[in-house]
C-alpha cells in the first residue's frame, strides 16, 4: 500500500513530541479526583452550546459528551463542530431516516475528572456531566442517542517536555480514568432511560506514529502501552454500567504492522493510518483530519444503528 508524501517524516523528533505535548488541549496540568473543589480553569475553553434552556430540537435529540475530539478542535485552536464526528454521525442517520438534532456538549481538554466537577468550559448546571443530565432529563422521552469520548487528556497531560512522558502520571492517568469513568457512564444510563443507546468511544494510539517514526521521545512505550491499557479501562466500564463500548481499532488498523510506504519511508499500517486520519504527520497535531472526522462519524453512525437507531 502506498500513501501521499506526508511533510513531518522529515522533521525533528522533538519538533513532534512538543507538538503532542500542546495538542492535548491545554490539559497538562495534573488535576486531583473529583472532590467539592473543581478542576483548574483553562481561558482557551469555549462555552459549549447550546444550553437546554436554549435547544429548540426539529428532530429526536443526539447528546454528545466529550473532549476535543467531539467538540471538532482543528489545529490552530478553532472549534468545527458542524463537521465534527457528531454532526457526522447525525448526517448519516439522518440519511437512514432518523431525524435528529445533536446538542454538542464537548470541551476541548476536558478529562474524566473536569467533566465530572467542572471547570474546564463554563456550563450554567456546573459540569458537563451534570448539563447532560439536565438536558437528557428535560427532553422527557425525546432522546435518541447519547455518546461519548473521554479519558485522552487524562494521559495527554503528562508530557512534560518536547522529549519527556512522565511514565508514573501516565500510569496514574489510567487510573484515574478506571476510578471516573464508570460513575459518569452510570450517571449518564440513569438519565438517559434504559431504552436509550449510550455509545463510549475508545481511543486511536498516537504514539504508535511516534514509535514508528523512530522519534527518541523518553517514555513513549510506555505511553504507548498506556494506551492500550486506557482502551481496556474504557471497554470495562461500559461493561459495567450498561452501555455500549465503540472501539476506533478496525478504522484505526491498531493491530496491524503490515509494512506501508508512506513518503518514501516503510512504517507500519497502524502509524499510516494516524498519519493519515490525524494531523499528526502534516502539523503535529493529533486531532483528526477530515477524513478522520468522516472516518469515526461513520463508525459512530454504524454502533447507534446496531444499537437500535435507524
């Protein structure tokens, strides 16, 4: 298989280990669990909208959770949520027949801890968790589909230089999210009815790019196996709390090393696919390019039909 020349096989390796470290949404610093106290303010966070005060749904209501992943962050700090994998998703059930209206609720650089006390982007209820439970309560029936990503930023954050990955805060992080997680997925079926699909997203592995490219970055096997482990942790507690897990692994060929030309260089099949469904090897950015935005609204579309929505 052979791909598009991509500009960053030439660049620096901590040029790309800095550019990991910045893309994590401002959520570097290390936060405690959730407690009466919120989590550090971030001014770069938007305030998601729009509130359910505000929501005047034509269709069955889609609610997406999320980090920056859902709120559709680009590189250069700009939000795109029209074409984020949400309002993808939503496209292409709303092409199978199902009307509906996405409230976007995600924030970039929210972790499982922010989501739960706040603190990351302003919510009139407080938290993100606690504005979906009042919207999914307010539409009284009305709700088609909730999903959610969350848990990235609680890894991200602990990249301490251009060529350092804290291994003990990486550790932690999927702790943390193995303590979070399933409460907030319990909140969320509690609220959103037993009837209601609750989607969790998994995650891709950008450090398998980072791997393959030879990039001499301190820790990042371990970073890499975290986040196997984060996958894992994020399977589980769906598992737990009656929800459904969406792995990205089959779009994101986690497993599969087939060697694969890109720019004139051989690199495993999973690293191409990062680079080609994330900015990571064009602008050092992991967020999706768009075709990796179309890529995991159509898995995303695919899980709720499975799930009953069509």
């Amino acid at each position: 298989m052979t791909r598009r020349p991509h500009p960053i096989l030439a660049a620096t390796a901590p040029a790309l280990a800095l550019a990991l470290a910045l893309s994590a949404c401002g959520a570097q610093a290390q936060e405690p669990a959730p407690s009466a106290s919120t989590a550090a303010p971030s001014s770069a966070a938007p305030t998601p909208s729009p509130t359910p005060e505000a929501a005047a749904p034509s269709g069955r209501l889609y609610v997406a959770l999320g980090d920056s992943l859902a709120a559709g962050y680009q590189p250069g700090g700009t939000e795109l949520r029209d074409t984020a994998y949400p309002a993808l998703a939503a496209g292409r059930l709303s092409g199978a027949g199902q009307d509906l209206t996405v409230e976007n609720l995600g924030c970039s650089g929210e972790t499982t801890t922010s989501l739960i006390a706040g603190g990351k982007c302003d919510y009139p209820e407080g938290s993100q968790l606690e504005a979906a439970e009042a919207l999914l309560e307010a539409a009284d029936g009305e709700v088609a589909l909730v999903t959610i990503d969350i848990g990235g930023n609680d890894l991200l954050r602990c990249v301490r230089s251009a060529a350092t990955i804290d291994t003990t805060c990486v550790t932690e992080g999927v702790g943390t999210v193995e303590k979070n997680l399933p409460g907030i997925l319990e909140r969320l079926r509690a609220a959103a009815g037993e009837d209601v699909p609750v989607l969790v997203l998994g995650y891709y592995n950008p450090w398998l790019a980072a791997q393959a490219l030879d990039q001499p970055v301190k820790g990042v096997k371990e970073a890499a196996r975290a986040y196997t482990q984060l996958s894992a942790a994020i399977e589980a507690a769906a598992g737990a709390s009656d929800t459904t897990f969406v792995t990205l692994d089959e779009a994101f060929a986690t497993t599969d090393t087939t060697p694969t030309e890109v720019g004139g260089r051989t690199i495993p099949e999973n690293a191409a696919r990062i680079c080609t469904l994330t900015n990571l090897c064009t602008v050092g950015d992991i967020h999706f390019t768009d075709e990796g935005a179309a890529t995991v609204g159509r898995v995303v579309a695919e899980a709720a039909q499975g799930a009953g929505v069509s």
